[in-house]
C-alpha cells in the first residue's frame, strides 16, 4: 500500500501527465484540422455556402479539449482523492498486460484462424491462466459457447462469422 | 390511442415477442445480478444479435434486457454488498444490512414490488407521454434541436463523477471521435487519416463493446489468480422471507411511489438517468422517514426507494430518445443504435410514421414490466447459484461475446480493432477515475448537435440571430444557461461544505 504522500505525487503526476498529452493533442488537431479535412465535396449554391466549414467543428472539438485540459491541469490540487491508477499494485497490472495481450492475439487468431477454434482455445487458457483449473468444465463450456454462438448466427441470424484457416 | 394500443397488442402478443421479452428479462436478471456486468455493457454485447430479427422481437428483448438487468443488480447489492449495476449502489447501502440481519428475502421481494410499481409510472409516463410530446416537437426545426442538444450536453455535469473538469475533458474527447467520418452537409472526409474504414465514422457498437466490455475484463483480470475468492463470491446466504411481502409495501406505499416520481421524472430528462435517481429518491425518503436514523441499518424504506426509483427510469428515459432522437443516457443510445439499424429513425415522426411499431414498443414494454415481476419473483433462489460461476470462466465468455456483437455488425475486422483501443482507453480513463459516461454521451450527441447548427445555419442564410429569435430556441437556450448557473452553484457549495468537513477533521 502506497503511502498517502507519494500517492498524491503520483497523481499529480499522472494527471499533470495526461493534461499535458491532451492539451498538446488539442493543440496540434487545433492548427493540423484544416490538413485533416479533404476540403468541400462538392457546393450548393445557398446551401452549403452559408454553412459552416468541416474544418469548423473539429476545430472548435480541439479547442474545447485543450482549453478542458487546462482546466484539468489548473484544478489538480483541488482534487484531494487518491487515483485507482496510484492504489492498483504492479502484480495487477502485469495481469492486466497478460491479458491484454491474451485478447490481441485472440483477435488475430479469430480473423486469421476462424471463430469456433480461437474462441474454444481462448476460452480454455484465459480461465487456466486466471486461476480456475477445472478442465472438465471449461473445456466442455468453451466448445458449447463457441459452437452455440456460430450456430446462432449463422443459421439463427443468418450472419457470418471468421472462418480463416480452420473453423 | 387506446385503439392503437389494442391494435399494437394483437401485434406483440406472438410467440416470437413474448419469448424475447421473456429471454430478455431472464439474460437482463443473470447479467444484472453478477457483479461487473451491468445491463449497459449486456445491451453493447446482444444488442447487435437484434438486427438480423424483426424490430417487434429485437427490441422487446432489449427492453426486457434492460428492465431485467436493472433489478437484477439490486440482487447481488443485497446479498454479497456489490452493486450489479451503479443504478443499484443506493440499495445496497440499506439492502447489505438487512441480508446480515437475516433479512435478505424481505429485501429482495421489497426491491422487486418497488421495481414492478417504478416501472409502471415509468411506463404510464411513456405511453402517454412520448406521444403527446411528439405533437409539440413536430414543430421542431434544426434550431430548436440545437438548443435541445446543447441543453442535453450540459447534463453531462450530473455525469461527470467527482471531477467536472475531466468529465469535460472526457465529453471533448468524445466529441472528437463523433467528427471522425463524414461531414455531414457536404459529405467531406475529415479526421479519416486516410483510412477507408474511417469514412462511415466510428462505429458506436464497438466503441460501448470496448468501453463496457473489455474495459471491465481487465478491470477483474486485476484480482484473477487471487486464490479462491477471487474465483467467485462468497455466497453461503440462506435467503428466507421471500413471501410477497405486500403488508410492507402497502405500509412504505407513498415511499415508493414518490421515488417513482422522482423516476420518472428524472429519466425524461435527457443526459441524467438511473445513477441519480436513485440517490435522489433515497434521500428523499431519509428525509421524509419518521425513522430516519434505521437508514442505513437495514431500513426496508432503503430499499425500496432506491428500487422503485431506478426502475422507473427505464421506460421514462426512452422519452427523449423517441421522441427528440437525444438519448437520455448509454442504454437508450445503445437502444437507440438498434432502432436505426431496424430503420427507425428516433424523432419526432418516428411515432406517426410507424406508430404499429411504436405502440407495438409501448406494449412490450408493459409486458416487460410484468415478465421482470413473475421472472423475478419464480428464479430469485437461482441467483445465489449465479453468483458462483468462475469469474476467469465467465470474463472468457464475456470477451467472446464481445468480439461477436462486434464483428457482427458490418462484417469487418476493423472494428474488433476499434474495439480493442476503446478497450484499453476506458481502463486508462476508469484508472485516472475519468467517467466514461460523458465521453460516449457526447460522441452521440456531437453529431446531431453539429447537423442541427450547420441546417440551421443553411435554414436561415448563414444568419446566427435566428438561434435566438425562435421562443422554443429561446426558452430551451435561457433553462440551459439557468443549468449551468444552478449546477456552477452546487458545485461550489458542494466544495465549501468538504472544505469545511476537512478542516474540522484535521482540527480534530
């Protein structure tokens, strides 16, 4: 447990970070939307004319979240609470990160390899590697839901799923 | 009207409508009552199964989705003092108390007669209400709609958690992503990065599937590993008194129906919602109680005026979004997303256009009401046993269900992309304790917002006084300013009195 002063660093830290982050983004989007933006379509005379520009509103956006950073920045000794960020130990975000990768790669998988055999393989190892060891229900519960799932949508609402190289 | 809703009933009463609702409510009830999922991220998930079905089966089983999952996270509030849902952190306050005192039954059947009485106001109002409404907004132009918007934007205050300035930051961040795409007058590629996929905007569904979905995945995957209470609750409650306990609702029967009020009252108004209401309703019967210190000791009153309260903002928030197309919070935007994908466009012709399949709506809603009620009251002893699944197996699930509901929508790969960052860019805002509500409210207001000012615009030559020179504009233009004041006030004051309550603690 962290003490309650290097907590409160922490945060200003962290905060004062993604303040600054935001600000510069808003910034950049501020003079960069008239380049982000492919220019009219095509013009209506009476019409579009008297609209404003696309540049228009993203440029205002951008300027509502610089201007929303600053506030955030300005008013961070106001706020006295302890971040979640700054309470959450470092094993949990190892976790967090494993399984953060865990879903990427079911993702790729999913595209690459199809639905039915990801979701059955990602099913299984996610809840070993989570602490729940017992095969003889997950794996039958992981086959269900995958199967099920394609099932569904495949001939319920006639949509199709991944397929890839296998299933 | 009352024809039409008798014509509407032939209509839902099919097998097809009740097994939705029926199934809906059930799924609303499980998911409601595990703790982490919430019948907002249940709705981001199935709500993509409902576009391929007839709009009369795909959206009674989100209504009963919602109904169900709302009273279901009053269950594992009172039994493992875990809210369900933030909608059902009001009840635990009291509910929690009287389950250690024995008393979980008389809760449970307290919160689900208060659910069955809100959601009836609820639903009164919606019936009536929508309908009328829609008569008066008929006469909406692009000028009004902006102010109506504008004024909606600003009740992201009341959703904004502890901090007004990163719920601000979150509601610009929000607007940002709703420009990406098309501009909607000239049909202009803006913020795309060249990127095809971009050019139809983000889409909604994978963005509240990465907010809600993955976000709370990697919120639990944190305690995963933890030894064995990690893998689920603890739950050795024996739940007795679960009679119908009509004595006590008859006594605590003005509780209950002043916080429906407050309900109802609170849902139609665009952008505030089941978080508050509750709250609201629970001090209101604190104060009005004669016993006002069992609150919080296991007061029957607790439970029920928070209950009654939330339920009741499920059919009265669908007042906004139908009638105005301005959902009042994520529910009725996901819901929203689901009738424009049945071609149903919200507004204030959707009601004269299809009104067989809005009164169809409004049926199945008052089924839904009853469903959640003999759903609730048959299957109460089974949410112990729901409470117990491997959290590491049930999150797996989760994230599949996640991809499907996804992927599902367009076909495409790009949004299980899209899905993903959202993923990781709620845990980062839910880590910086930055809400997420205000963020996904303005993505979906950004974009009426900006057609309504630029129609306007076109509407009047580019003349901006005519903003303030239409009364509707005006009245709707001077209460948002009033909003701003009286919310700028309260937050001050709110300031003040933690100050003071500070300074009292380090005195002492």
């Amino acid at each position: 447990m962290l003490h309650q002063g290097s907590g409160r660093v922490l945060k200003w830290i962290l905060e004062g970070a993604l303040a600054a982050i935001v600000f510069a983004t808003g910034v950049l989007l501020f003079l960069k939307a008239p380049d982000l933006v492919r220019g009219w379509a095509f013009t209506i005379p009476g019409t579009t004319d008297v609209a404003l520009e696309p540049a228009f509103f993203p440029r205002m956006a951008s300027l509502l979240l610089a201007a929303s950073a600053l506030l955030v920045m300005a008013t961070i000794p106001l706020r006295s609470d302890i971040l979640p960020a700054v309470e959450t130990s470092a094993v949990a975000y190892v976790r967090v990160g494993t399984g953060l990768g865990g879903i990427m790669a079911y993702l790729i998988a999913v595209v690459t390899l199809g639905f039915v055999v990801s979701t059955v393989v990602f099913i299984s190892i996610a809840s070993v590697v989570g602490g729940y060891r017992n095969l003889l229900i997950i794996v039958p519960v992981a086959i269900s839901v995958a199967v099920a799932l394609r099932l569904i949508f495949r001939f319920g609402l006639h949509v199709g799923l991944p397929e890839g190289l296998l299933l | 009207m009352f024809e039409d809703l008798l014509a509407a009933a032939t209509i839902v009463f099919n097998w097809q409508t009740i097994m939705a609702i029926s199934i809906g409510t059930i799924a609303g009830l499980m998911i409601g009552a595990i703790p982490g999922l919430s019948a907002t991220m249940g709705m981001a998930l199935l709500s993509p199964f409902t576009f391929f079905v007839s709009p009369l089966v795909g959206i009674p089983f989100l209504i009963g989705l919602f109904k169900g999952g709302t009273f279901g996270g009053s269950v594992s509030a009172i039994l493992i003092g875990t809210p369900g849902t933030a909608a059902n952190a009001a009840t635990l306050l009291d509910g929690y108390e009287m389950r250690k005192q024995g008393r979980a039954g008389v809760a449970m059947m307290g919160a689900l007669n208060a659910s069955l009485i809100g959601d009836a106001f609820g639903t009164v109002a919606l019936i009536f209400g929508a309908p009328a409404l829609a008569l008066i907004a008929i006469q909406f132009g692009p000028h009004e709609f902006f102010a109506l918007v504008l004024f909606s934007l600003t009740m992201i205050c009341y959703v904004s958690g502890r901090s007004l300035a990163k719920g601000v930051m979150a509601a610009s961040i929000g607007i940002l992503f709703a420009l990406i795409g098309t501009d909607p007058i000239g049909g202009t590629p803006r913020l795309t990065f060249g990127l095809p996929e971009l050019q139809g905007g983000l889409n909604v569904i994978a963005l509240v599937t990465g907010l809600f979905g993955i976000t709370e995945v990697l919120i639990q995957m944190e305690s995963f590993g933890r030894g064995k209470k990690a893998m689920k609750d603890s739950v050795a409650v024996h739940v007795a008194g679960t009679g119908m306990q009509l004595g006590a609702v008859v006594t605590h029967l003005w509780t209950i129906v002043r916080s429906s009020l407050v309900g109802t009252f609170i849902g139609a108004l665009p952008g505030i919602g089941s978080e508050t209401s509750p709250w609201v309703a629970y001090g209101l019967a604190k104060r009005a109680s004669k016993t006002p210190e069992k609150f919080g000791k296991g007061a029957f009153e607790g439970v029920v005026a928070p209950e009654a309260a939330n339920n009741a903002v499920c059919a009265a928030a669908m007042i906004p979004m139908l009638v105005f197309g301005i959902p009042g919070d994520i529910v009725t935007a996901i819901l929203m997303s689901a009738l424009i994908a049945q071609g149903l466009q919200p507004g204030p012709f959707l009601i004269s256009e299809h009104r067989d399949v809005i009164f169809g709506l409004f049926m199945s809603v008052l089924f839904a009401t009853v469903a959640l009620y003999v759903f609730g009251r048959l299957t109460m002893r089974w949410w112990i046993r729901i409470l117990t699944i491997p959290r590491p197996l049930l999150y797996a699930i989760v994230v599949a269900f996640c991809v499907v509901g996804t992927y599902s929508v367009k076909s495409s790969s790009f949004d299980l992309a899209v899905m993903f960052a959202f993923g990781i860019i709620g845990y980062v805002m839910r880590k910086l304790d930055i809400a997420i509500a205000p963020m996904l409210l303005s993505f979906v207001l950004a974009k009426i917002l900006e057609e309504s000012l630029r129609r306007g615009l076109v509407q009047s030559d580019g003349n901006l006084h005519a903003f303030f020179e239409r009364p509707i504009t005006a009245v709707i233009l001077i209460l948002t300013v009033l909003m701003l004041v009286t919310f700028a006030i309260l937050e001050w004051r709110r300031r003040k009195l933690g100050r003071t309550q500070d300074s009292s603690t380090a005195a002492r």
